[in-house]
C-alpha cells in the first residue's frame, strides 16, 4: 500500500469496491461457491551467452553478453482457502488469451461449481464480451453463467490475492534469466504441482474492520 495516492473524488468508490472485496474473502469456503483470485504478469525472455573469449595471459573473468527474445504472459488463479493455484503462460494478454485461460478455470479448476466469484484487477480485457469473441454463443454464454466478477477498486490492486501469489513465483521460479517459453512453462508447471501437493495457502487478515482504522482518510465526513 505504500506510495499510493487515492485522488478524493474517488475515495468513496475505492472503499466500497475495497469492502466488498474484504467481505468475500471472510466467508467460509464453499465448494459450490469458491472463491478465485486472478492476476496476470509479463516475463521477458533473456537468453544469457558468454562473450568476450579470453586472451592469452588475461585473468580470468566472467563476462556476459544478453540476448532478448521477446515477452511472455504470465495468467495466474488461486483459490486461497483450498491451496491451489494454476498458472498458464501465453504469448499475449488479448481478450481471447484471457478468455480461455477463464474457460480452463471453469472447466478444469471447478467443474462442478455453480459460481466461481473470481477476483480481479479492472483491466480493459477482463470483460464478458471476451467470450463472444472468443467462442460460440451458447459456450459464451456458458461461461459468462459459470462467474460471478469481482473487481479490485482502481489504485487496489493489493487486494487481489492472486498478486502475492505471482510474487512468490517470481521469487521462487522467474527471478532468472530464461530464454524460451517452453523452459518458462517447464519451470512454471514443476513450481505449480510442487505448491499445489504443499496445498500452500495464504493466511489473509486484512478486514473492514481494519480498513476503517488504518484507511481512515479514504472514507467520506458524514455529517450528522
């Protein structure tokens, strides 16, 4: 939360979007109704050669040269109170890459759930409208049925837990150089099963409660 500055025109959106996101992650876990968080991230891929052959008589040393092959996408869902997480790397972000990554979400995380109430940033591309231009209407409209959308407020996007988790497979998994989507996906999906067999969850404790005292500012003067 450091650093960021909630312009006062927009306060009284930012902590109604910000408690209703808090009063999701208090309730208790519901198999029919589980709670998602997603978040998405870009990778670059950094090829890393030696350079530089060394000379007669010259000390050793180690020099490197990089070589840039472009960006990845990086598409990540937990579900806090389970433990699981799924991650999924892409060429793009488009609306169509996010569309099926929501549909993999649907049908292989949750098969069975009435509602997944998934939470995410309020990006352009996190929109329904992506799986009409994606797939046919009826699996569209399947879908857009299969989700209940929760948006972080604008300037909030701490309170997406999908962004720790993204911060621990940076940590753990991408923070090296990697030269090619196929490396990114084998290191991802060993990271993914091992956090997964750990059932690894995140222990949220941040509520309204809190928010009230700490977030003071935010909230509107009411006068009385």
């Amino acid at each position: 939360m450091k650093g960021w500055v909630i312009p006062p025109e927009q306060s009284s959106e930012f902590v109604a979007n910000m408690e209703h996101v808090l009063d999701i992650y208090k309730l208790p876990y519901d198999e029919e109704y589980p709670v998602v968080c997603m978040d998405e991230s870009p990778k670059q891929l950094i090829e890393e050669v030696a350079s530089t052959p060394l000379k007669q008589g010259q000390e050793a040393r180690v020099d490197y040269e990089y070589i840039r092959h472009g960006m990845v996408n990086v598409f990540i869902a937990n579900e806090p109170l389970r433990g699981e997480r799924m991650v999924e790397i892409t060429q793009q972000k488009t609306k169509k890459d996010w569309a099926k990554f929501m549909k993999r979400i649907a049908d292989q995380m949750h098969p069975q759930a009435k509602k997944i109430r998934l939470i995410m940033d309020n990006f352009k591309t996190h929109d329904a409208s992506a799986f009409y231009e994606t797939f046919v209407p009826e699996e569209a409209k399947r879908l857009r049925d299969r989700f209940e959308f929760v948006f972080t407020p604008k300037h909030g996007s701490w309170l997406n837990m999908a962004e720790i988790e993204l911060h621990v497979l940076n940590g753990q998994c991408l923070n090296r150089h990697i030269a090619t989507m196929e490396e990114i996906k084998s290191e991802v999906e060993a990271w993914q099963n091992h956090r997964n067999n750990k059932t690894s969850k995140i222990n949220w404790q941040f509520t309204n409660d809190q928010a009230r005292i700490k977030l003071k500012k935010l909230y509107p003067s009411i006068l009385t």
